[in-house]
C-alpha cells in the first residue's frame, strides 16, 4: 500500500478570524464540522483539509496527514528513526483514527486511518 498524503490542518488561536482569511484569500468553501472547520478548496487536483483551534501549544501550526493502515506501527517506526510520538492514535467516530508524530526535526506529522 502506498501511503499518500491525503490531508491538511491549519491550527491557529481564533478559528473564525482563520476561515475569514481564508475564504478571503484563496476563496475556499470552509463550513464547521464539530470542533473543526472543514476546508473544501473546489479543486479535483490537491487535496482538502481543515483549521481547528486547539486551546493549548501549539497555537500556530500547519501539519499534513499520511494515510496508512497502522497508526501504531508508524508510530514505533518513527520513534525507531529518531522521531517522537506527541499524540497517539485517537479515533474520530464513523471516519476513521489519526496520531502525530515528531520528526527527527521536531516537525509535526498526522497520521490517518481511514475507519474500516
């Protein structure tokens, strides 16, 4: 299996002021699902993503997500490589689970697996 990226987050501290910049901008559709505001670019080439607002570190952040089958065995496999581990695999109910990671760089990563 390949393990494409598939996904986009944009974390910042007001989720509202976010999605008005960009719609603004870039005229992407972006409507609240949950605690996250799902981002439709209107686009067939790239992919989608969404902005959230965690409350606590960090604010800031851009990550995108690798689809694969294992949250866990990636998780080991990018701590054997030198990475870390910073949220462990957490299931979002009827669509599948995600977990981060660090890279030897201190780069966050998602991971997604899509709900069997």
């Amino acid at each position: 299996m390949s393990q494409p990226v598939v996904h986009f987050e944009i974390g910042g501290r007001d989720t509202e002021k976010s999605q008005t910049f960009f719609r603004d901008l870039f005229d992407w559709k972006i409507e609240m699902q949950g605690p996250a505001a799902m981002i439709n670019t209107g686009s067939e080439i790239g992919i989608h993503g969404h902005i959230s607002s965690l409350g606590h570190e960090p604010h800031n952040y851009v990550t995108v997500y690798v689809q694969v089958d294992d949250l866990q065995a990636y998780l080991d496999k990018a701590e054997n490589l030198g990475g870390k581990m910073i949220i462990p695999p957490t299931d979002i109910p009827g669509m599948g689970a995600f977990a981060w990671f660090a890279d030897i760089d201190g780069n966050t990563i998602g991971l997604w697996k899509v709900a069997e």
